[in-house]
C-alpha cells in the first residue's frame, strides 16, 4: 500500500523532470547531455531521500531505546540506508565520470539544474 503511494508520489514529483526536459537532441551529444543532466537530478534526489531517510531511522532507533525488539527490526533498514547512499554516490562518481571524459565538464556536488 505504502509503495504504491511512494512509487505514485515519485512520478509526480518528478514529472517537471521529464517535461522540462523535452527539448528535442539534434544530435548524439546533446542527447547524451540530456540525459547525463536528468541522471544527475534523479540521482540528487534519490541522495537527498536517502539521508532523510537514514535520519529518521537514527531518530527511531534513538527513541526505541528501552525496547530492544523494536531496535532489532530497525537495524535492517539502517543498514540498507547506508548501502543505499554508497549505491548513490558511485552512480554519481560514474555519472561525473562519463561527463568529464565524454564532455570535458566539471566533476563536483550534484545539484538540481534548472530547465533551459
């Protein structure tokens, strides 16, 4: 029930993404930047949930204390928070990879681009 939400809610926020995105590539390269930029924002936004993510459960996990069953089931998803966020930062590393050797631009923090 939770997921369909999430997945629903997910393809509405990031509806702008695709729209904006809908300037036509004339050739091979600005298709590929196109998608290198729309790349990087998703992958901004999957880091951004992340953390959130893994904060709340630190949060949760702090609250919970005095239960130690309830802590036991929240490790699981600690830990899967933080694989989450290394899966994340390697597609970034990737992406940044590929568009300093493909397109000699710079490698740094992603942030959302706005639409051109």
């Amino acid at each position: 029930m939770y997921m369909k939400k999430f997945i629903f809610a997910t393809l509405v926020f990031c509806s702008p993404l695709i729209t904006f995105a809908a300037t036509t590539p004339t050739d091979f390269k600005s298709f590929v930047e196109l998608l290198l930029g729309v790349l990087k924002n998703i992958i901004s936004i999957f880091f951004a949930a992340l953390i959130a993510g893994l904060v709340y459960g630190i949060a949760l996990y702090m609250m919970n204390s005095d239960n130690e069953k309830r802590r036991e089931e929240i490790k699981p998803y600690l830990l899967w928070a933080i694989i989450g966020i290394a899966v994340v930062l390697g597609m970034w590393g990737l992406i940044g990879i590929l568009n300093s050797t493909l397109f000699g631009g710079s490698f740094g923090i992603p942030f959302l681009s706005t639409p051109s």
